[in-house]
C-alpha cells in the first residue's frame, strides 16, 4: 500500500517519507526474519542465502538507513574505489545486519 502511494506521489519530500515508510518496513521485516533464524540455528537447521552483490548496493542502503534515521550530528558515508567494488557472492542479509549492527552504536 505504502509503495503504490509512494508510486502516485507528486510532492518531492511526502515521497521521500513514503520510501523511508517502505526502506523501515523492509527493515524490520529482515530483523524479524533475523530473530526465526535463531531459532534455526538453535534447531541446526540455519542456512545461508549466498547471492551475488557489490559492495556498493550494501554501503549505498546502509546510508540510506542511517543518514534518514539519524538525530545525532554523526553523518554516514561510505566511499568505495572502484577497484574494491566487484561482485562477491555471500549472504547479502547476513553481512548487512552486522554492518548495522556495528554502526548503530555509533548513532
């Protein structure tokens, strides 16, 4: 519902809150999906999601996250030379969720 909204929006900073609405339900989708994977592991049953990426999709939703949450005078950013940026196929969600992890200590 939230995207079509956003979808049909005209005004450039109600749009803005839409995504932001969408980018913090996706967020605590995969930290629900985050609390039934330990229960996985507990039962033996965890797998890993190996998929391919770069580096830069998971830096660039990582600003996202933290510079649209952030009240704090901490501004995030990541800058990636482009010799670093190549496809690395591992678990997408996993190394995100502990790069949040990390850094939301910092906010």
């Amino acid at each position: 519902m939230t995207e079509i909204l956003s979808l049909s929006e005209k005004d450039p900073e109600r749009k803005k809150m839409f995504d932001l609405s969408i980018r913090s339900a996706d967020l605590l989708l995969e930290i629900i999906n985050n609390i039934l994977d330990l229960s996985k592991i507990e039962q033996e049953f965890f797998e890993l999601n190996l998929e391919e990426f770069l580096i830069s999709e998971i830096c660039l939703d990582i600003s996202n996250i933290f510079n649209n949450y952030s009240s704090s005078s901490i501004h995030y950013s990541c800058n990636i030379e482009n010799d670093f940026d190549f496809p690395m196929k591992e678990d997408k969600l996993r190394i995100k969720q502990i790069l949040i992890n990390l850094l939301w200590e910092c906010f």
